[in-house]
C-alpha cells in the first residue's frame, strides 16, 4: 500500500469512499468492463483488524476478482448502479468472508452489506473447478462462520450456482433482496439462498426474483449430516416465474425446527414447497414446527424436465406441519396442492418413514373454472398422520366444471389417526373424502356443505375407518363404501 493511500485512509478515520482511495470505479454492474479494482479495494477491507472497523462506502462500480472481508466492516453502495462485476473465468465467489469456517468457531463478526449490486457474470465463470480430488461449485457468495450478519438492499445478479450459500451462522438478517437471473441456464444449478447448519436466528424479509433452481433452500445437515437450524422467519417471498420455490431439506441427525414461512406471492415453474428427506437416505428427516402461512402462488409454464408441478409436496418425520391461508386459483392442469408422502409409494420404504405429528390445514381458499382441473385431489395422504385437522376450506367451481375431484384422498400406505374436518364448503367436487387405501382411526365431520357433489360426501372405497362422527352435513349423502371399504362404527348427529 502506499503511503498517499495510507495518509487518505488514516485521515478518513473509519470511512472510505472508493473513488477517493483510488478506485477507477470504471466498471458497468451490468456489462463490466473496466478496470480490475480488487487490490485497492481488498486493502482497504483488511485494515479492518487493525483499525478494529471498516466502512467502505462504493459510489461506482468495480471490476474485481472477489473480495474477502472482516468482522467489523460495513460495505455500503449509494445504489444500484454502484457495486461489483466479477471478472470473467475468475471462477470463485464475488465475496466471501475471510476466515471460513465450516463448522466449529466462528471469527467473522458484525458484518454488513448495504445497497448494490453484486454481478457474478455466470456466462463467463465455470459451474464447478476439481480441487484435490473434490468438486467445488463456483458460488456468487460464500459465508461460512458468521456471526451478526445483515444484507439489506442489494441486487444478486447471474449467480453461476447458488447466489449465496451460508453455514455456520448465527443471527442473519437478510432483507430487501433482489436476486435477478436474466442468463437463466438449463440444469445449472443456479439456486438463490441456501443455508446449511448449524445456524441460530435467521431473518429473511422481502426477497423476489427469479433462480434457475431452489429459490430458498434450508438445509441443515445436507453438509455434514449432524448440524440444526433453528428460529427462522422468512416473511415476504415474491417469485418472479422462479424455476423452484422454497425447500426444506433433512437427512435426520440435525433438526430443522421454529420455522415460519409468510406472505409469499408470485410465480413458479416446477414446485412451489418441497419438504423431504435427503434424496436417497433412509432417516426420513428431522422436522420440528413448521408453519406456512398466507400463501397465493400461480404456476407459469410448467418444467416438466423436473418433476411435475405441485404447491407443496412433504415427505419425512415431523412433530408438527401448519398450512394457514392458502389461495389456489384457476390452475390450468390437476395438480396436488398438498402431497404428504414423498418419495411416492413405489419406494416404501421412504414412505414408512414420513409421519406428521399434527398437520393442520387451515383456510384454504380454492377458485376454479378451467375443467382441466375437475379431478384434482388437492390434499393426498401417502404416509402417516397421527392427527389431521381441516377446516376453514372453500372449494368455488363454475358451473362448466364437471363434477369430479376430491379435497382429500388417501392412497397407498396412509395412515390417519385422527381426521378433523369442520367448516368446509365445496361444490362440484366428486367429494369431500376419497378413502382409496389404507387407516383412518377416528374421523369427526362436521359443518360440511357440499353442493352438486357426486354420490357421497364421504367415499371409502377400499379404506377402513375404525369410528366416524358426523354432525350438520348437508347437500350430499354423508358415506358410501364400495370395493373393500369399511366403516366398523357410525355415529351421525
């Protein structure tokens, strides 16, 4: 470093300012070019130790080959013009901090990022490198051991893989993110935010935009299959025709737990929610309370190369599931909106392992007029629930939609213990309940209008419900059984 650099610095007390620290800011957060500012730039975060903080304030933009940074520093961009361009074929990170940890003690402390846009320019870096042996995927943004993290106000843009994965972390508050993928690539694994564990107090508010894979991913194990994350709020998630939505991913030693997921609109492609076990792994997942609530997606054009559509599909082992406020409206195929038990039922083994403690739905708004969605099953029951609460549902067709469909089947393997279905009215469904398969213990139906419905509110077709209670049921006969269908008690009020 220079001495004029070193009088400027120390004259500035705290605070630089890029251009005046000799930065040619000469760059384009959207077209880089320019001239490569990563030695002045980086210099300046590393008197952060020494001076004991740093803020480093970028009124430009930079050309850089990733930069690593300090507990105690500030980077603050005056907007969204100012910032950082990778350059090309570096094939590492934009930013990172600078000592990662991923497990065990973290050093990285009181770390800030405020405004800006963060460009990885994924046409020109490689998806992955080899290191010793080992893949190493090229990620827009590495923090692993952190402490006391906020990102507020940045673009991400053209993340080559994940736009920022983060593991060993505690207290993070992301907020008012924009994550801007307009050289989406096919399969590229070009995902959002991805969280490994372990990691303590996570806030994320007001995110939207678009990614190639995973928007959000929570993933506590999936590193080293022992680690938690607990204490999450994710409030304010706005796809902009988001490739994949949210996931939630467990192998089983570590526990994903106190999660809450609000206030969430916009568009996706393949799968709005997927909560499953690790792909091939026979734990089944380790989940605690999980909440979704206030929920209004619509699908755009479908990627089938993936999985066929779906809102949420759940799989694995669970203390508690809540659905709270969930609006479906005008889906042009028939798709679930809830699938409990994946991996399907062809791999059983899988399925055995998903149990649900408590899963709650409560009001679900469904609006429909397109016939190609008649014969839906919006909630289908695969695996095992101790207890089942619905309530608060209403089904609205038109009356070209044939009569076809149910809002909840069973198939395979379900079992219920207990099934609560209370304040529901549907109309032009086939019916409320479709017992293909399987358990339901005690079934309590109450407060139920369902109008032209087909032969029953309730079909059990080759099911067994051990008690049913039904109470204030109109506009429909209350059960047939056919095939091996059985119901051993009945009490109708």
């Amino acid at each position: 470093m220079t001495q004029e650099l070193n009088t400027q610095l120390c004259a500035s007390r705290h605070i630089f300012i890029a251009s005046q620290i000799g930065a040619k800011l000469d760059s384009d957060v959207s077209t880089g070019g320019g001239t490569d500012d990563t030695e002045i730039l980086q210099a300046v975060l590393d008197l952060a130790p020494q001076l004991g903080s740093v803020h480093l304030l970028m009124d430009g933009a930079a050309l850089v080959r990733g930069l690593s940074i300090h507990s105690n520093t500030t980077i603050e961009c005056l907007n969204a013009s100012c910032g950082f361009f990778l350059v090309p074929q570096t094939n590492g990170a934009v930013i990172k901090n600078a000592h990662p940890v991923m497990h065990g003690q973290i050093f990285d402390r009181h770390i800030a990022l405020l405004g800006g846009t963060y460009n990885q320019d994924c046409l020109h870096q490689q998806h992955h490198l080899l290191e010793d042996g080992q893949e190493r995927w090229v990620l827009g943004m590495e923090f692993y051991g952190v402490e006391d993290f906020t990102m507020r106000g940045i673009t991400i843009r053209n993340q080559r893989t994940f736009a920022l994965l983060m593991a060993n972390w505690r207290r993070v508050i992301i907020d008012d993110v924009t994550i801007d993928l307009p050289d989406r690539m096919h399969a590229e694994n070009q995902d959002g935010l991805h969280f490994w564990g372990p990691g303590q107090f996570l806030t994320i508010r007001n995110i939207q935009g678009t990614a190639g894979d995973d928007f959000i991913a929570l993933a506590p194990d999936e590193n080293d299959s022992v680690s938690s994350i607990t204490d999450v709020l994710i409030d304010g998630v706005y796809f902009d025709d988001a490739d994949q939505g949210i996931r939630l991913l467990s192998r089983g030693a570590g526990r994903l737990d106190r999660v809450v997921i609000r206030n969430v609109t916009g568009t996706y492609r393949s799968f709005g929610f997927w909560v499953n076990p690790w792909f091939g792994d026979n734990t089944g997942g380790n989940y605690g309370k999980i909440v979704f609530d206030t929920i209004d997606l619509r699908a755009s054009a479908p990627n089938y190369d993936y999985t066929t559509p779906f809102l949420f599909r759940i799989g694995g082992r669970h203390e508690s599931l809540t659905f709270r406020n969930i609006m479906h409206h005008n889906p042009a195929d028939n798709r679930s909106l809830i699938e409990v038990g994946w991996p399907n039922a062809d791999q059983n083994a899988h399925v055995l392992d998903t149990f649900i403690g408590t899963l709650t739905v409560e009001g679900l708004q469904i609006s429909e007029s397109d016939s190609r969605s008649a014969d839906a099953s919006y909630i289908k029951v695969l695996g095992h629930v101790g207890r089942m609460i619905l309530r608060d549902v209403s089904v609205t067709r038109s009356a070209e939609m044939p009569i076809a469909g149910c809002l909840l089947e069973t198939m395979k393997h379900a079992e219920i213990q207990t099934l609560m279905m209370h304040d529901i009215s549907v109309n032009r469904m086939g019916s409320l309940l479709r017992h293909e398969t399987g358990a339901i213990g005690v079934a309590q139906v109450s407060n139920v209008l369902c109008v032209e419905c087909g032969d029953a509110v309730l079909s059990v077709r080759d099911g067994e419900i051990g008690q049913l209670n039904a109470n204030n049921v109109a506009g429909a006969p209350l059960l047939v059984c056919t095939g091996n269908g059985s119901v051993n008690a009945h009490n109708e009020g």
